[in-house]
C-alpha cells in the first residue's frame, strides 16, 4: 500500500498528516473545496482514500467519497494515522478536554532539545515546524490524542497523558458518563510499559514560563513527567520548558496598534476560556476586552450554564455570532443568551463582526489588551480587528 489520496487536504490535522506521510515514502495526492474540489476522478490507482472524520458526518455525500466506500479504501487520517505512519512506532500520547495542543508541543521540544529526534503531529501551528507535524527518524511518535469521534482509539501509546477530562463535543458524546467511558476505552489501549500520567500525578511544580496562565504551569507538569519517565535530566527538562514560547492560536500576540496589545487564542469551550481569561489577567493589569465566539449552537445549548462568572477577569465582553461547526439547527442559541447566562456585568451580544468592530473603535483605549477567542472564523475576526483599529 503505497499511493494515497487525501480528501480535504487542508485540514489542519490533513496537512500535517500529507507532509509526515511524504516523507515516510508514500506517494501522496490530495484535493479540497478550497482548491479544485472533489472528484471521484482522483482516486484512479489510489490504494487508500483518507479523509476527516468531519467529511463522513456531512449531509450530502460527494462522488469521491461515495467511489470510495464502494471500492472500500476509505479511512480516516486518525485511522491511517494510527495503523500506517505509527507502526512499529513507540507512541507517546497527549489526551484530554483541556491543554493537548500546548503539552504535546512541550513534550516534543523537551525530546528534541535532549537529542531524541521524534515525529509529532499536533492540533495546531507550530513556528519551528512552519506547520503542525514534524518527521522524525527514531523509534518515538509523539500525537496530539483527540476524544472526539473516539479518534485516540486508533493509537496504542506506550505512554499516555490525561490532562483532565470534562464533557465536551456534545454532536459526538450524549453524556458526561459517556465521555469518561471513551477515556476508560484509551486507558486500555496502552501497550509495552503501559504508562499513564494524570492530573493526580502533577508534582504542582512551578516554572519560570514564557506562556503565562496556571494551565499552562499544569501542562508543563505533565510534560516534565513524560521526560521524567524517559530518563531525561531534570535540569535538561526544566531548561526546555523554560525556553517554550508556545503555539499557533494560543495567546498568540497578533499585533499592536500602539499600546494595545491584540492577541488571538482558541479557547472555546467555557472552562478554557475561564482558564485563559485568569492567565491574562495574571499577566496583565490593563484593561482586558474579551471577545467571544461560541463554537457550535448544540455546544452552547449543552455549555450554556458553564458561562455563568466565565468571564470575571475581563473588564469588557462582547460575545460574537456563534460558529455554525456541525449542527443542523440552532437550539434557539443566541450571542445574547450568551451573554445573559455569563452575568457579566459589562458585555454586549453581537451579530456580525462589523458591529463588534465598529464597537471596538468606538471604545477601545491605549494600553487595552483584546482576546479573541474561538476555534471557528475567530482568527480571521483577530486580524480584521487589529487591521481595522490601524486604519
């Protein structure tokens, strides 16, 4: 099985799982909607067609995929992932509701700045990479191990992290009883020494980071334990830590407009955004704008109580239209229930972004730190903001 074909190329988790498999010697095609489209033209000599677990949950089926599942070559990339790329591999894997991207990122600098040389394939951008994977030529395989669709059941770790675990991705899980259960499922995919890291293991060590927030103290905890674990000098993993800067789209500075810092972070789910909000305020003794866009109607109608006080370290909130993701209707979800749920004391519900803009303008002041947050078009809101308040 050589010559693959990759639906929805430029995926986040698509792209990066292109990249590593070029480079692990397999002839590599792809196609998206950005690009040319589908067509079921693609798959002519394909052994394998491998798409996003999001492509087999859309509505109306495209002839691509449709040939697909009739020539049976269809798999997800967690799949391929999981069977192809990590065989013989020895997988160190980073699960949980909160923190995956940032503590996969820790553990892989800690392996590389002490001479181990891994592959990774991470849930977000990294700068050194210029991309989210990095191939890597010794016996360790380092992944980001997401619960959603029970994709981190298709990898057996020898070592597995579990941040924490809280209910999310309600289009996918019907309960919290049922999320833990997948996490149950993962505790037992564990193989060779069968290590696992949990939150009750953290030595609630302090470091001297870069990335600022208690949550990221957390991270580094577990991190610091992977290394621990592969014999790595503690000083060597406290240096590496130290020296982490962080990732795409995780308090990342995008720009400033004199004083005013504008940052763009993907904290969506209301206890992450609770988390970031205190990391910033930890850092910062300016005024702080949080600006929020909710992911999915069905997520916020299941969240909506988690947003009561979420919000209590910024000084002012205005709550963006909510990202569609996969719904099929909107649980009469609103910004303003939003905003109503939080309690916030300074907030204000918007419907587009040029409203939020306009509000922006009008209000923001020098020396103003601006949090964009979300995991949908909130990035793009990010940089029309910062180039709006330039103008």
């Amino acid at each position: 099985m050589k010559s693959i074909h990759l639906m929805g190329i430029l995926g986040s988790g698509m792209s990066g799982i292109a990249s590593l498999a070029s480079q692990m010697g397999y002839q590599v095609s792809g196609c998206d909607l950005k690009l040319e489209g589908h067509n079921s033209e693609h798959l002519k000599d394909i052994d394998l067609l491998v798409v996003s677990p999001a492509i087999l949950y859309q509505e109306k089926e495209d002839p691509e995929l449709i040939l697909g599942k009739n020539k049976n070559i269809v798999t997800t990339w967690q799949e391929f992932l999981g069977k192809y790329l990590m065989k013989d591999k020895k997988v160190i894997a980073i699960a949980g509701t909160h923190g995956k991207s940032t503590t996969t990122a820790m553990v892989a600098k800690i392996l590389i700045d002490n001479g181990f040389d891994p592959s990774v394939v991470i849930g977000a951008y990294v700068f050194e990479w210029k991309g989210n994977s990095r191939y890597g030529k010794d016996k360790y395989f380092i992944v980001e191990a997401d619960e959603f669709n029970d994709n981190f059941l298709n990898y057996y770790p020898n070592i597995a992290v579990i941040n924490n675990i809280e209910f999310d991705h309600p289009d996918y899980f019907k309960d919290e009883k049922q999320v833990f259960e997948s996490f149950e499922k993962f505790k037992k995919n564990l193989v060779g020494e069968k290590i696992l890291i949990t939150e009750k293991d953290s030595l609630n060590k302090r470091f001297n980071l870069k990335v600022f927030g208690e949550h990221n103290q957390k991270n580094a905890n577990m991190a610091y334990l992977v290394g621990r674990q592969l014999k790595i000098k503690k000083e060597e993993i406290i240096k590496s830590l130290e020296n982490f800067t962080g990732i795409g789209r995780r308090m990342e500075l995008i720009g400033k407009v004199g004083k005013t810092l504008v940052f763009d972070d993907y904290a969506h789910h209301p206890t992450a955004i609770r988390a970031t909000l205190a990391g910033v305020r930890q850092r910062f003794s300016n005024r702080i704008w949080a600006i929020i866009e909710a992911h999915g109607f069905n997520r916020t109608n299941a969240l909506l109580k988690l947003y009561k006080g979420v919000f209590s370290n910024a000084d002012k909130v205005i709550v963006g239209p909510i990202y569609k993701a996969r719904d099929k209707n909107t649980f009469e979800m609103t910004p303003e229930k939003i905003a109503i749920a939080s309690g916030h004391k300074d907030i204000k519900a918007c419907n587009t972004i040029e409203e939020i803009i306009n509000t922006l303008k009008n209000e923001v002041k020098q020396k103003d730190i601006i949090v964009v947050m979300g995991a949908g078009n909130s990035n793009l809101w990010a940089k029309q903001i910062l180039k709006a308040l330039k103008n």
